[in-house]
C-alpha cells in the first residue's frame, strides 16, 4: 500500500484506531457506535479509555479510510474503489450505512466481470445488485472463465459450487431458448414464392447483425427496413409489429432467467 495515503483523522476525536499497516485514525465512538452493530457491541462491553492503547483493526488504512469517508460528512470521494476486502470490511463491522450500501451496490453493476459481482452480490445480500449482475451475465460473454488464467477468481470462493453450477446453467439454458426464438424468424416470415430467393438471405442476414437481449439500434432499422421491403417479384412483406412480438418474447425469457437464478 502506498505510504502516500493520508489517514482520516480528527483532533477531537476521543478513540484510536489502529490499522494494519500501524497507522492511527482519531476518531468519534459516537459516530462508529450509531454507524456500526460491531462497535456499538463493544461499547456496550466498556468504552475504551482515550488514554489506553488504541484499537487494533486488522484493516489497512486504505480500508479503513473507505469506511470513515462514508460515516463522515466529506467533500471527497472514498479514496479507493470498493474490493473484496472492504465488502468483508462491511460485513464484519455490521456497518448500517445507506451511503456504504449505495456505494457498494453500485461498484456491483459496475464490475467488468458480472459473475464476480453477482457472487458479490449473492454473499453479501444485495438482491437488486444479483438481478443486475445476472442480467449483464446473461447477455455478455463468459470468456474470461475460459481464459490462459486458471485461477479461480476470490470472489467465486465464497459462494457454494451449487450456486454457481445453477447460475451457469441458467444462462446457458436462457441464451439456448433465446436463440431458439431468434432463428425461427427469417423461417417464420420467409416469402415461400420460388422466384423470392433473394428476399430470405437478406433478412437472414438483418437477423445475424441481431444480438440477444437488447439489440443495437442500428441492427434494430436494418430488420425493420428488411422486414418492411416488398419482395419485387410477389409484393410479400414482414409487418414489424409481428417481429416485436418475437423480440419481446426474446426479452421476457431474459426475465425470466434472472428472476428463476434469483428465487435461489
């Protein structure tokens, strides 16, 4: 840890803590006592005299200041990003702080690996953040799980191999019946007039630039404008409307996905 790091601090303050890295946080008991159920605990057990050796955390400052910068009023932000440490920070402190669950909940929609921050998500109960995770999940590519590193990730250690097993298999499930769905519309829609050969192969090809679950809008007009182009020969065309119909099945199986891998 950087040496750079300025403890949070203050000279009124009427209890030390101490990190980790040997670094002391002055601070107010009465705030860690209506922030925190561990402190709150302890105070209840005889508040530590000022005057006795400080309180030994086994958190780094940099930990420590994610804390207190969420306790007390400041202009700053968190001078670090939320990790795994601070989420068993949270945990262990029992810290009752809308601005910490906020802050966490959206470092969860913000990680770049969904399943990481759904087994997040999953062990620190924030059922929102799950359904976040699970969604991006879902619609995103898992091959950062396949990659050269072999490692399983920290944050899949905390959360039961059943739980992931079912979180995998649903998403496999969910894109499998998605893409079912997918393929049957050029079929659906197709022109079955002999001389139309050119009509299908275009519409396939507006459905291929489609991807499941939330497609880009670009990809959205080309179908619409495929969709929508009377076959020269026999005058056959796609009303738009029926195709919504697909797509919005499309969508619900993602819902339905994420609430099914949610009732776990």
């Amino acid at each position: 840890m950087s040496t750079e790091i300025t403890p949070i601090s203050y000279p009124d303050g009427d209890i030390i803590l101490l990190s980790s890295d040997e670094i002391e946080h002055k601070v107010h008991s009465f705030i860690l006592r209506e922030a925190s159920g561990f402190f709150r605990d302890m105070f209840e057990l005889g508040k530590p005299d000022p005057k006795s050796a400080p309180v030994v955390l086994a958190e780094s400052t940099e930990i420590i200041n994610f804390i207190l910068s969420h306790l007390y009023p400041r202009s700053s932000p968190p001078l670090a990003p939320p990790n795994h440490a601070i989420f068993n920070a949270v945990e262990k402190y029992r810290l009752e702080c809308y601005t910490v669950a906020a802050t966490l909940a959206s470092y969860l929609e913000s990680q770049p690996h969904p399943l990481r921050a759904w087994a997040l998500a999953v062990r620190f109960g924030y059922p929102e953040a799950r359904k976040a995770a699970m969604r991006r999940y879902i619609r995103g590519s898992d091959d950062y799980l396949s990659s050269a590193d072999s490692s399983i990730p920290e944050e899949l250690e905390y959360v039961t191999g059943g739980a992931v097993f079912r979180a995998v298999a649903i998403r496999k499930e969910t894109i499998e019946a998605a893409s079912k769905v997918m393929r049957s519309i050029p079929d659906k829609y197709r022109c079955t007039n002999s001389r139309c050969s050119g009509w299908g192969p275009d519409l396939h090809k507006a459905m291929g630039s489609l991807s499941l679950f939330g497609s880009p809008s670009v990809s959205i007009l080309s179908l619409k404008t495929i969709a929508l182009q009377r076959c020269q020969n026999c005058g056959h065309y796609v009303e738009f409307s029926k195709v919504q119909v697909d797509l919005a099945e499309i969508s619900s199986l993602l819902v339905e996905g994420i609430e099914k891998e949610a009732g776990f």
